[in-house]
C-alpha cells in the first residue's frame, strides 16, 4: 500500500507518494493548469500516478487559518476533497497544513535553491511535508495500538 499526499494550490497541485513501508515521503512532480476551475486534466494526472503506484489513500492538505477558522482555500480542498473521492473511490483525509509553505520555504533556502527556481518546486516540498506529517501520525498511533 502507498499514500499520495497533495498540496492543492489554485494553479498547481504538488503531488508526494510514500514508501510501501508507509515510512518516508517522496516529492513526485508538480502538476500545473492554466485556469484554477480546470481540474479535468489534473484530476486525470492524479489517477495515472494513482494506478501508477498503487496508491490506496490519499492525503489532503487543509488550509485553516491560524486560528483554526476555515477560509475560501479550505473549502476549496474540501471541494477537491469530493471530487477525488467520486473519481477515485478512495478515501481522502484532509490534512492541517498550516505553515508547511513556509516550511517548505526554509527547506529550500536551506539548500540553496535560488528563488526563481523555488517556484517550480515548493508546491511539491509542501506536498512532502503534508503526507511525512500524516506518516509519522499514522505510525505513531499504530506503535501505539501494538
């Protein structure tokens, strides 16, 4: 089993899979259309690399406010969130992502990466960020359980 994880933006989606051991994260690719409201391809995009590695979940990442308010991005994922499972059949968590851009952000300063090249890959960092969070969780409640 694999999860995906994706950071849905208004323009692209960043796109993580996990290791069958369900342990670490990957960044995959950063999936990009012309006009926000245009999900067909994308969504097509996402079951080529769901079929591709056998993914049997997916994570969403959820952009509340700080406060924990949900605004118009977050009921946009949420409006993401039904489309995937309609087009799936898969389960779809939304998960907080509060700050992982700016984390992803640091990462990439930490590395060096010039800022013109930073937007051709934070989205996918984020995405990284949203489904290793989701992991450690999940193995956290499982070590937990056993």
């Amino acid at each position: 089993m694999r999860i995906m994880g994706l950071d849905f933006g208004s323009v692209t989606v960043g796109v993580a899979i996990s290791d069958s051991l369900l342990l670490t994260a990957q960044g995959i690719e950063v999936i990009r259309r012309k006009q926000e409201n245009k999900l067909r391809q994308t969504l097509a995009r996402l079951e080529e690399l769901i079929s591709d590695y056998e993914v049997e979940k997916i994570v969403l990442g959820y952009p509340k406010h700080l406060n924990n308010s949900i605004g118009e991005r977050a009921v946009k994922a949420e409006e993401f969130a039904e489309k995937l499972r309609k087009r799936t059949g898969l389960e779809v968590i939304l998960w907080d992502e509060r700050l992982t851009t700016v984390a992803a952000h640091q990462v990439l300063d930490q590395d060096g990466v010039h800022y013109k090249d930073k937007a051709k890959v934070v989205d996918k960092i984020a995405a990284v960020l949203i489904l290793q969070g989701y992991l450690d969780y999940y193995n956290f409640q499982k070590n937990q359980t056993t």
